[in-house]
C-alpha cells in the first residue's frame, strides 16, 4: 500500500496484517536510518496472565517484552535475545525480571517479586508505572541489567548494560550507542493490557557515501536527517505506541520522509519448555535428592514452568528411568 500527503510516501510491503502482534521494520530510503516499531496485545496479555503480577511490573514486563522484540531485529542470528534486571537490594520489592524473543517471534517474559508482608502488598498496590518498578533495582548504579544473545547452537553473549538513566528505553539506547557506537533511539510503552514501542538507528555510513559526501556538497546526503528524526520520534505519546495501529504511528511521526517498511514480523506467546528439560533439571538435582522429594510430595514429583504453567510430573518409576540411561 502506498499513503502519500504532499510530497510523503510511506510505502508497505503487507497490510493485511492487523499490526496488533508485530514487529514492523522501516528504513527511511536513501538514508542510513532503519528502525522497527511493535506491537504488543494478546502476546503481552498472555504472558502476563501466567501469574498474578502487580501493576507496576505487568508494565515493566510489557516494556521489557518490547525491548527484546526490539533489540532482536537489531543482530543477525538464529536464536533468542533477552533482557533481565537484577536487583542489588536485598530490601528491594523486585528480585528480578527477564524477557526473551526469539528470531521467530515467540516472546515469553518471567518476574519474582516480594509480597510477604501487607506492607509490602500495599507498596506494590501504590505503584502504577513501570519506571517505579525499575526504581526497585535500586538507586541509580545500582543493581544489573544484562542483554543476553543466544544463538542456536553458537556461544552465548552477554552484555552489561549501564544503570545511565531512570527508565528502560534510556538505559538501552545509551548502551547501543556506546557498545555499539551506533546513534539509537527507543521508546517504550506499556498500559498493563498492551504494550508497544519503537527504535531508530543512524548506521554508520558506507565508505562510498563517505567519500561523496567529502568531494560533492550536493551529493544528496541529508546531514539534517538524524537530528529532525531525533526531534520527530520524541513527540510519539505512549498511548499512541500501544494503541495504533505500527503503519499509522509511522506516518504519524514521519509524514514528510519517504518511509520504505517490508513485510512485519508477527510475535506470539510461547514458551521452550519440555518433559525433557525438566528431566535435565532432575539430573541436575540427583537421584536420591528427587526421590526424597517423591516421598514427601506423596509419590509424585511436580515441576511447573513459571513462563506457561506447564506442570511436569515424575513417579518414582520416571525418576529411576531417567538416571537408568
């Protein structure tokens, strides 16, 4: 489809798409910006149905889960991408909190809070933003946050992500843009029944466009460019990012650049779980250790996932089975 006002075209590979559970790349064409906008609904809201969370950390959860949406379409690999925040505190109400999309998709996101006491309860019930959840981390050079890359059947990554700012999207773009001394931009949104967000990044220039731009004025690199999208991409409101549709938020924040966006990527709750990592885990734990456990627990032996609910249970016959191999 192509929607055109003045000089605009804002140019779409697939639109038949509700754009609800997307990730939508875009390139401003002749540029070196790229940049993905997503949309999170029935995927977030399936995710955070799994366990009763508070407010504040269903949309932490719903920033997160758009982050690593997010950050995935920014390396090349066959895989997973995750973010987790790791509190320093032991007086901290957030113990920790990761979220995780894979090259096709499939998000998935877990979080272990401290609900003990009324008091704590009634912390929890105050908070109504996820910036008040990530402040649980800790002040500010406190606590972690990691990006994890985990490609199928390669060596893991692991980057430690500075405590720069006082939200995630901050946090995250000023790590970009030092690791990877790539300008970025990223904003996030969560309502606590949508999510959505999006990232902009000025790639280096090719060594061509370089040397053009060094022996013609005129060459027709538009040294502007970054700085009028910089302006343009912080107007976006939250509402908007979780509640457009990812074609309209683009043509809203650049109606005046030529926007080229190729077919989206449609995201999905999922999870990696199976019997056989749970038997994995009961290897890990030993034999006698599981069957004490089977004992106490009447004869049988239950592991549940955190992410789906999935419940896995072993009999005494299953655990001598599995140390048998």
């Amino acid at each position: 489809m192509t929607q055109t006002n003045h000089n605009t075209q804002v140019t779409t590979a697939n639109t038949a798409c509700t754009n609800n559970d997307v990730r939508q790349r875009f390139f401003i064409q002749d540029s070196p910006v790229r940049g993905d906008v997503v949309r999170l609904s029935r995927s977030y809201a399936s995710t955070i149905a799994q366990k009763p969370y508070p407010e504040a950390i269903k949309r932490l959860l719903g920033e997160m889960l758009t982050a690593a949406s997010l950050l995935i379409g920014t390396v090349k690999i066959d895989g997973r991408l995750s973010i987790q925040l790791q509190s320093s505190d032991s007086g901290s109400l957030l113990n920790w909190a990761m979220a995780e999309c894979d090259q096709n998709g499939i998000i998935r996101a877990l979080a272990s809070w401290k609900a003990d006491t009324d008091e704590q309860v009634q912390a929890w019930e105050n908070m109504t933003c996820a910036n008040e959840a990530f402040a649980e981390l800790g002040a500010m050079g406190q606590g972690v946050l990691f990006i994890n890359i985990q490609p199928d059947g390669g060596e893991a990554y692991q980057g430690i992500v500075e405590r720069s700012h006082d939200n995630l999207a901050d946090c995250l773009a000023h790590y970009q843009k030092q690791s990877a001394q790539i300008p970025t931009l990223i904003n996030l949104a969560s309502d606590g029944l949508q999510a959505g967000g999006i990232l902009v990044q000025m790639l280096p220039r090719t060594a061509e466009e370089t040397y053009e731009v060094e022996q013609n004025e005129d060459a027709g690199i538009d040294d502007d460019l970054w700085t009028r999208l910089s302006v343009l991409t912080r107007t976006v409101k939250a509402e908007e990012l979780t509640t457009l549709d990812t074609n309209e938020i683009l043509y809203r924040l650049y109606n005046e650049e030529n926007v080229v966006a190729p077919d989206p990527v449609e995201l999905a709750f999922g999870c990696t779980c199976s019997r056989k990592k749970s038997e994995m885990a009961i290897e890990q734990i030993g034999e006698a250790e599981a069957l004490d456990i089977i004992e106490e627990q009447g004869g049988t032996f239950e592991m549940d996932c955190g992410f789906c609910g999935e419940v896995y249970k072993f009999n005494k016959d299953d655990i001598t089975a599995i140390f048998a191999e």
